[in-house]
C-alpha cells in the first residue's frame, strides 16, 4: 500500500489544495489531509500536483514507432514513451493502409496487449483510422488505400479494433455502420469526411457516436453549410476529438467547443512517429514529412498529425478557457467514457484503478503510477 501526501489532488470536480491519497491497485482513500499512515510507503508529493493517468483515443506513433509498422517492439516503445507524458492507457491507431498490412498492424497490437506492456501506458485496442475514407479527405493518409466501408473486416478484427473512422457518405444506406454497431463493441466515429449537415446527423441516427479530430479533414462549419462540424456541434449522439495543439485548431475554438460538447469533449494528440524526437524528416504511411517545432507538414504543406504530447494538450487547454479540472476531465475522464470505462478508471475517486500522474504546476510528469505499481520514476 502506498501513500501520497502534500499533494494537489485534482478531482473531477475541484481541487484539493494539500491532501493525501492511499493506493494499492485501486484507489482507497483521497482525503484533505496529509497525516502520515503507518505501515504503508510514504511519497511526499511536496505540493506536486496529481492528476489521473492520461487515455489517449488517437495515437500513431511516437519515438520513431508508428501502430501501422506491424512491429510489437514498436507498439511497445509508443508504450513506455507515453507513460512519460502521463498516458496510462491508449488506442494505437493505425491509417489508411492495404488489409494486408492493417492485418499485420492489428496482429502487433494483440501480442503487445497480450504482453502486458507492463512498464508503460496499457494498451486498449486498435483506433482504425480508416481505411474507409473519403479519397478527397484523406489528409495526410495515403489515397489509394482508401476504400468504401466493409463490416465483415471490422467484425472479423472486432476483438482488437475498438474504434473505427469512417466517412460516411462511402457507406450506402449506413449498412456497414450499422452492421458494426448492431454487431460488435467497436465504436465507429465519423471522420476524413466530405459529407454534409443532414448526411452527418442521419449516421449518427444509424451508429456513429464519436467524431474524429473534429475541424480537420471534414466538411467546415459555414452559416449556408453546417457541414459536419456544425452536426458534431450541436448533436448529443456524438463525442469529439480535438488536436490542441493550438497549430492544427486555433486556441479560441478550445473552449467554443468545449461549452458546447462539455462531457462529450475529448483531447487527443494524433502524435505521428516523430513525437518525443527532435525536429527533422520523417515518414507517414510512406509519404515525407518535414517536422519543425509543433508544425509536421507535408511537402504540398499539408498538416501531417502531430507531434503533441497530451500532458501538453491538458496543459493548452487550461491555458485557454477551461479549468484544470475539465482540462484533466478531457484527457482522462472523458476518453473512459468514450471507451465505457469510466466506473473503473479516467478520475481520481475511492474505487478506481491507481492509475495516478504526479506532475509540476506546468504538468510537466515527475512519477506515474498504473494500477498502483510506479511505471515512472
Ligand atoms: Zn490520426
């Protein structure tokens, strides 16, 4: 059994100036005062603050791996390098690729889950970002995988795919979407989309429940137009993801959303392999991408995913509107819920996994607990 005192204790609902928490793999106690307990190790947090282990919906790659390599070792090293940014549980996402190679990436994902990564964030299931999307919205994705929606591959790999983007004006009649959603847990979310307002809200009527990176490779919000924005804006069916990066979305627009999505709202990073690496060229499902500070762009210009770290999207996040609690909320809480787990995980509450980040004022991670076993130190 372990013991945190001094610490600032961020709750879902507010904040606790100095207080303690008790842990052994699931969370005992969190109360406002630091007397030392017998009997247990005892960690001075020295006023550190402590928030709840990160989840991350949306994540490619990071120091030099990427989900779609097909390589445990890879899937493993995005693992532990995360941890060190406050992530304790995450979606590998992989692009738009040949079946072929999405097989591969998914066979990876299942040895690495099946391993435990046991020194860093847990694995959770494969996010498929694709490749069922539309060529004319593919991003930085390769076009010439992009291919319309087939359930039979998603219900034949719904073991490990637990979140699947889809544009879904490739989907006649919604069939595919509501074969996934009828047929297994995988969420499937609209995304790399050129569908307008009445398409949008009629998939979210036939399963849809989650927006991938909200504003970016989808049809804009436009007072004509409302586009899928506007549809992801002002309907209850769906969650949203958002990069914050303040590069790939503009800062004002953090907390537009969130007063609109509230307990729908989710950060992400969309971090490619480059993450954790210093700036130069790198690699995207085989296209160049040229990496400079928080800028990874193709050669065209095209914005090529990220390389933000989600401790520093939480951080952008209260530095432009939201309070720390709804910042934390959107990285940790929120993604649970998005996934069905938040009666185990996502807060720091009596009953809930140890998955607990202890960290500086500017969120910066100085230790990481999952399941109350210290990953980092
Ligand atoms: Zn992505």
């Amino acid at each position: 059994m372990k013991q945190i005192i001094h610490a600032r204790i961020v709750l879902r609902d507010r904040i606790i100036r100095d207080g303690s928490i008790v842990f052994s793999d699931k969370i005992i106690s969190v109360s406002e005062n630091s007397e030392k307990l017998k009997g247990v190790t005892v960690i001075n947090a020295d006023g550190a603050t402590v928030i709840p282990g990160l989840i991350d919906l949306h994540i490619h790659g990071y120091l030099g791996a990427d989900a779609s390599d097909g390589d445990v070792k890879g899937i493993e090293t995005m693992a532990d390098g995360i941890a060190r940014n406050g992530v304790t549980a995450f979606l590998p996402t992989t692009m738009t690729l040949s079946y072929a190679e999405l097989e591969k990436a998914f066979n990876a994902v299942r040895r690495a889950k099946a391993n435990g990564t046991p020194g860093g964030a847990e694995i959770l299931g494969v996010h498929a970002e694709g490749p069922f999307i539309n060529p004319e919205k593919c991003g930085a994705q390769p076009k010439e995988y992009a291919v319309s929606p087939d359930a039979d591959f998603i219900i034949n790999n719904a073991d490990i795919v637990k979140m699947v983007t889809i544009a879904p004006e490739m989907d006649a009649d919604f069939a595919n979407i509501r074969r996934i959603k009828n047929e297994t847990d995988t969420i499937v979310s609209i995304g790399h989309t050129n569908a307008d307002y009445a398409l949008a809200m009629a998939s979210f009527d036939a399963g849809i429940s989650h927006v991938s990176h909200l504003f970016n490779a989808m049809t804009a919000m436009n007072h004509r137009a409302p586009g899928v924005v506007g549809a992801a804006l002002g309907s209850d069916k769906v969650s949203c993801e958002l990069i914050c990066d303040t590069f790939h979305i503009s800062p004002p627009l953090f907390s537009i959303v969130h007063k609109l999505k509230g307990e729908r709202f989710n950060l992400i990073t969309d971090c490619m392999r480059a993450g954790g690496l210093p700036d130069g060229i790198y690699d995207l499902g085989g296209q160049v991408v040229y990496v400079n500070g928080i800028r990874c762009l193709l050669a065209d210009g095209v914005i090529a995913g990220s390389v933000l770290k989600l401790n520093h999207a939480v951080r952008n996040a209260a530095a432009n509107g939201l309070s720390l609690c709804e910042a934390v909320n959107a990285a940790s809480l929120y993604p649970a819920t998005v996934l069905g787990l938040q009666n185990e995980r996502g807060s720091i509450e009596v009953g809930k996994r140890a998955d607990i980040v202890v960290c500086d004022s500017e969120l910066e991670v100085k230790s990481v607990f999952r399941e109350g076993k210290q990953i980092v130190s």
